[in-house]
C-alpha cells in the first residue's frame, strides 16, 4: 500500500498540467481518454494542491461578485 503511494507521488506531470486538469474537471468536461492519461500521470498531491487553490480561488470570485452584487443594489 505504502509502495503504491510512494510511486504516485513520484509522477512526472508538471504542477502547471496538474492545474489545468483541476480547472477542466470543475467544470466536468473531461473527455474520458484525458481522464484516463490524467489519472496515470498526475501526481495526486498535486491534485490536493491544484484543488485547495483552485476551491479558493472560486470562492474568492463568487463572495467579489456577491459583495459588487449588493453594493450596487444599496447604491443606486
């Protein structure tokens, strides 16, 4: 098990792919041949990472839209 887990973390998918994957697979548009080349070359701490960022970063843009959301509306 522990072997298992030392040979994934040592995939050679560039950070910089890893997130590209994260940013396609918020939207689920993964075509299943990506998926599967995905899966066997990503590094799966990097998916935690490129995940954690990538929540954050959506939620930072949905409390910006809600906060111009509501200023304009108190506003005008």
């Amino acid at each position: 098990m522990t072997e298992d887990l030392k040979q994934a973390s040592q995939r050679k998918a560039s950070f910089g792919a890893t997130m590209k994957a994260v940013f396609w697979s918020f939207f689920g548009v993964r075509k299943r041949r990506d998926y599967e080349s995905d899966a066997a070359r990503l590094n799966p701490v990097h998916v935690i990472i490129a995940g954690v960022i990538g929540a954050a970063i959506f939620v930072a843009v949905l409390v910006s839209i809600v906060r111009l959301v509501v200023a304009n509306a108190a506003g005008g």
